[in-house]
C-alpha cells in the first residue's frame, strides 16, 4: 500500500473531520506531556539539514525548497527551521547547528548521527495529498539509521508566515518529535495533537517535556567553577595560554537568557601585539553571540554582537597594541533576548601574532543501528491521534514517527503501540498530530525582510566535549571531528 493509500485509510471514520479529537483517560497520569523513550545520542551537537530537491524520501522526490520559493521565498523555510531549533536549544541541554546536505537518500550511510554528508535532522517535503501536515520520524533507539529524527513536510498543504497553516508552529511540533517527544494532552502546549492556530512558542508543559529527556540547560565547567557570570568573579584565563600566547576554551556555554559570563587576561610583559577576542558559535550551536572587552578598571574599550536574525555566528573585538602586563576583562552573553540568546560556544584569545584557529565541532558520530520498533513506548492515549497501519517493508528503513495530521483517523487508540507512516518503501513508526477545524487566521508575520546568513569559518582541531545524555547531564570525553560542515545556502 502506498502512502497515499495509507493516508486515505486513516482518514475513513464515522466521525466527521470538522470534530477536534478529545483526550481520553491517561491513566492516572498527572504529567500532560509524554515522551517516546528514546533521543540522539549526543545532545551537544544535533546537526539539521534542508534536503536539496530531488532527494529520495523512500519513493518520493522532494520537492520542499521550489515549493516555498513558489509560495514565499525558501528563505523563510530556513528561518522558520532557525527559530525551531532555536527555540527548544533555548530550554534544554541540547545544541543545533545548520549543515549542508547532499542530497542521499533518506535513511541511507552508516551513520545515526553524525554523518559527514548531512544534518542528524533532514527536512524534506513532497505531495502526500489532503491528510496530513507533514511527518517526523522518532530518534534513536526506535529509529536506528540516519532517518531517526528526519521530517517530511506535505508540500500540497497551503502553508502560510503567521497564519493557517503556520510553517513555524508545524516545524516547532516536529521538531519536538524528533527530539523524543510524544503528544501532550494540554491544549496550550505546541506538542498537543491539533494544529490549534500559531502557536510559536513553548509553555511549561513543553519544557518540562523536553527536559525530562535532555534536562535543562547547564553552567558549563568554568561558571560551575569560578560563578563568573559577575565581574568580581572573572576566571582568570592568563595561565592558559600557549608558546604563541593565544588561550582557546571549548565547551562553553550561555545557559540562561540575559546571563553574563565574565572572563579575564593579563598581556605577556613584552606584548606589542594587538589583543583579540573572538567568540564562536558557528557550527556549534544556534547562540547569537555578545561580546565586550573592559579595561581593569571594566570600563569599555570595544564590543560587538551578532545582528538580528543570525543564528550561530562568530563575533569578535580588538585593540591595537595592547598595553604590557595589564589586566583586561571579557564579557561574553547573548546578542537577542529572544531563543538565540542561549546555547554552546567557544573562547579565542589572541596576544600574539600567529592567527586565532577556531573549533571544531565535538565528535558526534554514532554508527547505524538496527531499528527497534516499539522500543520508544507506546502513545499515551490521546484519543483518535493513534491509529494503526501497515508495518510491512520493501527494503525501506522501519521505525518510529509522526505525522501532523489534517483529520480524524481511522478507529482508535490501536492496541499496538507501533503505528506505521508508510512512505512507499519506507516505514517509519508514529502517530498524528491533527488541525483543529476552525484554526485562527488573525495573526501576522514576524519575518524580517532581509534574512542575513552566517559565514562559515575554517574549522580546525580545537576538540569542544561531546555531551552524550544518558543520564542528560553527563559529559563525554573531548574529541576531533575530522570534516568539515557548512551551513545550506538556499535561494
């Protein structure tokens, strides 16, 4: 059976379709939200990709980017993915970065995540007729190829910038999905099971969701140390630099929107050289980065920060011929108030001549898996969003995901906790994220016209630790990632 097929199945019910689904019994439950059990394995770097068009999605080519720059410029496709990722990296212990994508088959390599050659997330689209919204498949252990995690937009639905359908609030539901999240009952969370108007944001029951996977965001080493988010309390990096007196931290972090970070140095007794401080978040996180240089008296001497509408950018200040043996301090935050102000980074300073290197993202890489159906649990009864199709396969990759649906579904809650998105060869296991009937038009968009793009910088082996969360918190060991990505540049 086709997908198509599939949909139609789903969409056949006694009930009519203009009926919102209504939650049945949780079982005792006192949580809203619910969670699929299962998450990449390395939430210091999730890589997402925009899959260029023609890419296999198991029989389907998509064709998501000529769609939007059809409808509104593929530019705000990006954006809206940029304020998805962003927005989750805002609550939780978990980092994005934009990549490129080449445009392999879906589910294809011998990675689960990591691969050199596209995004740990894909983002495609393609025709898949009047049911559904679009399609998320579940992460890591229910999905154990590079398809875990990978979401599939219906290019046949009108999609719309701040209005029914809205791409942004789909993107953020998916987004949740991929990072291991279920539906919730609570009809104010963006991850209940009915596109309820725009609804760009997160309420608390969506993060206490995503923190029951991955945790909140956490101080890094230095600020659990040094409490150095005042200036009285500055960890003082001068005994770290090297023979070419440059000092580089990896691994640092902006936990908290509007919290500062205080850093300072002391200039070699023979400096002559300019003193540079760069902060980078390309390619480590989606962080609009701040940062200010202060004399030792903290009166400022320069700063700069990532314009509006940049996610993940590299930032730095300078002054010309740095005084000797005198103390500088450094002041590194968000550039927006918005969910670019959080997220991963690293700390570059210069006193010397040789250039400043930058980081190389952490190692990431997790081969292939075997798909475990069922292994991230079954759906908490949310009713009418779960229905059961066809688990059979013709060479595709089977698992777990979700589809963002348009309609009732057949039957009810299936008995079996697996429910198969069928696309074509390709199975993945989920449920369905359903549009209320009457969903809200009034709101307007909140794009800027101009939507500037970071430039990628030359990576090098500066190691930043991978962070895998099992539990959420806990650190892995520091390691080299041995190619390089660069962020998808669309028309």
């Amino acid at each position: 059976m086709n997908a198509r097929n599939t949909r139609s199945t789903r969409l056949k019910s006694g009930r009519s379709r203009a009926v919102r689904p209504v939650v049945e019994g949780l079982e005792g439950r006192v949580l809203l939200y619910a969670v699929t059990g299962g998450h990449f394995t390395y939430g210091s770097r999730i890589t997402w990709s925009i899959v260029p068009d023609g890419t296999m999605l198991a029989n389907y080519p998509s064709n998501l980017i000529s769609t939007m720059n059809n409808r509104f410029g593929a530019a705000y496709l990006v954006r809206a993915a940029q304020d998805a990722f962003a927005i989750w990296e805002n609550v939780a212990n978990v980092n994005f970065a934009q990549v490129s994508d080449d445009g392999e088959a879906s589910g294809s390599g011998n990675y689960q995540q990591g691969s050199p050659n596209f995004g740990d997330i894909r983002i495609g689209g393609f025709d898949q007729g009047s049911g559904s919204l679009a399609s998320a498949f579940f992460p890591p252990p229910t999905n154990g190829r590079s398809d875990s995690g990978d979401i599939f937009f219906n290019t046949s639905q009108p999609f719309q910038i701040g209005s029914t359908y809205d791409l942004e609030s789909v993107m953020i539901h998916e987004v949740g999905h991929a990072l291991g999240l279920d539906h919730s009952s609570d009809s104010g969370a963006v991850m209940y099971p009915g596109y309820n108007g725009v609804h760009q944001y997160l309420n608390s029951d969506d993060v206490a969701g995503i923190r029951s996977v991955w945790g909140p965001r956490q101080e890094d080493y230095i600020t659990t140390n040094n409490a150095n988010t005042i200036a009285s309390h500055a960890a003082n990096l001068t005994s770290f630099q090297n023979s070419q007196s440059q000092i580089g931290f990896g691994g640092l972090d902006v936990a908290n929107t509007g919290e500062t970070y205080w850093y300072k140095v002391t200039t070699p007794p023979n400096a002559s050289y300019n003193l540079n401080v760069v902060v980078q978040s390309t390619n480590l996180s989606e962080l609009s980065p701040l940062v200010q240089l202060y004399d030792a008296n903290i009166h400022g001497l320069a700063q700069n920060g990532a314009a509006s509408g940049v996610y993940g950018a590299t930032v730095g200040v300078a002054i010309n011929y740095a005084t000797p043996n005198t103390t500088y301090y450094i002041r590194v935050s968000g550039s927006n108030a918005g969910p670019t102000g959080t997220g991963n980074y690293g700390l570059l300073v210069n006193m010397g001549y040789s250039p400043l290197p930058s980081f190389w993202p952490p190692n990431t890489a997790v081969s292939a898996q075997p798909d475990q159906p069922g292994a991230g649990g079954s759906y908490e009864g949310t009713g009418g969003s779960v229905g059961q199709l066809p688990a059979g396969n013709s060479g595709g990759a089977n698992g777990q995901g979700d589809s963002h649906h348009k309609g009732k579904h057949a039957g009810s809650v299936s008995a079996d906790p697996t429910t198969m998105i069928r696309m074509g060869a390709q199975a993945a296991q989920g449920d369905y994220f359903l549009v209320a009937p009457s969903p809200s038009t009034s709101a307007t968009p909140s794009y800027s016209a101009s939507l500037p793009q970071d430039v990628p910088v030359p990576l090098i082996s500066i190691p930043t630790p991978a962070l895998p969360i099992v539990p959420p918190t806990k650190r892995g060991a520091p390691s080299i990632l041995i190619h390089q990505v660069h962020p998808v540049r669309l028309a």
